[in-house]
C-alpha cells in the first residue's frame, strides 16, 4: 500500500453504486415511485430516460419524472414520496461492492483518510450509515449534497468540499465513481478518477483514468494513474 500514499494523499468515495450495490435498487424505487402514481406500462424511450438517471441527484430526477410523466405533484413531494420508497428498499439486499471492505482495511491500516461524497439527499446517506455503520469506515466524513447548498454532482462542489475536509488539495484526492455526473465533477474538481463499472457506464469509462469491476482490482488501478 505504500505506492498509494505515495500517489496520493486521500481517497473519496462515492456511495450507490461505488461502495455499496445500489444502482438496481434505484431503477426499482422510480418504478415504484411511478407505480404508486398509476403509471406502470412504460415505453422503451421512458426505460432508457430512468436508465440514464444513473447519478444524478433526487431533485433533478424528480424534475425530469415530472417533465416527462407529467406528474400532478410538485418536485418536493415527489422528493418526500421517493425517499421513503428507497428508505425501505434501501434496508433490504444492499451489500458492499466485491473487495471494498478488505480495501478499506489496507486504506486505514496505511493511515489513507478517505470519505464519502454522495448525491444522496441526507436522510438516505444516514439511512445507509445506519445500516453499513460507515463511521467505522469513515468516521464523520459523510458528505451530501445537503452539505454544498444542494449542488449536485457534475458540480464539483462536493468533492471539493470534502477534499477540505480531510485536509488535501484536490490535485492530491482520488475518487472512486460509478456514473457520468460523478466523473465529470472529479475532473472538474480536479481530481483523479478510478470507475466502478457497470452495465450503465461503459459507454462513458474514457472519462476516467481507471476503471475496475471490483475492488480486488483496486491496488493495481492506482498503480497505473
């Protein structure tokens, strides 16, 4: 682990998708969401609209499932509906990405800080470190949108935020990310970038510099950015 301190002073990590197998169980909360307010048939194109919300925040997708399925409802109660579908199924069959606790653990034997910047709003982020206790990973290194004035990744707010709060440049941080909104925010913020991938980003992995299919993988990434 030496030749990752060596390249780098922090690690930040983002959260669905990255750290824990929830990108499925997003696709199914909007389904849900949609379910509850009778719209259950949909069209390729509405499939492939809810396949590309990979990422984004709940705010934007709100939008967008308003724009698009014309829902009766304003943006904060479809926001306040959704959350407590994903509080829900959140709780059931999530489990850590393959190798991310063993790769934590070498992280923190080597005295690597790192943290979470997560588009989730607040109460899914404290739902989900309830469940996966992510202070033993991360201390009080958890990080929301809630925490940069709800400016969702591809802003580079978050990471920015958080690389303050461990102590680092940006220049000096390395983000592990799963979509094309967290991609875009690390590089903006100026930071290197390893992907996660997944059925939903192959199409955008030259964004990064890395790309992994488990953290077993993780090590020798690093090795090469």
């Amino acid at each position: 682990m030496e030749h990752v301190k060596g390249k780098i002073k922090a690690i930040i990590f983002d959260m669905d998708g990255t750290i824990i197998n929830t990108e499925a169980a997003w696709q199914k909360i909007t389904l849900a969401l949609l379910s509850q307010y009778g719209i259950t048939d949909l069209t390729n194109e509405q499939q492939a609209l809810l396949r590309s919300f990979s990422g984004m925040g709940m705010a934007p997708v709100a939008e967008q499932l308003k724009l698009h399925f014309n829902l009766a409802h304003d943006i904060e109660t479809i926001i306040m509906h959704k959350t407590a579908i994903a509080n829900a199924v959140l709780a059931e069959h999530i489990e850590f990405i393959e190798g991310f606790e063993l790769f934590h653990a070498r992280l923190q034997a080597s005295n690597i800080p790192t943290g979470i910047a997560t588009n989730a709003m607040p109460d899914n982020l404290r739902a989900l470190a309830k469940q996966f206790d992510f202070e033993r990973y991360f201390g009080a290194n958890l990080y929301s949108q809630a925490d940069v004035d709800y400016r969702p990744k591809p802003d580079p707010a978050l990471f920015l935020h958080a690389a303050e709060k461990l102590g680092v440049k940006p220049e000096e941080c390395l983000v592990f990310e799963d979509s094309m909104p967290g991609f875009l925010a690390a590089r903006a913020a100026g930071m290197k970038c390893i992907a996660i991938k997944n059925d939903l980003n192959h199409s955008f992995l030259e964004n990064v510099h890395e790309a992994i299919s488990n953290y077993h993988e993780a090590e020798e990434a690093i090795k090469k950015i």
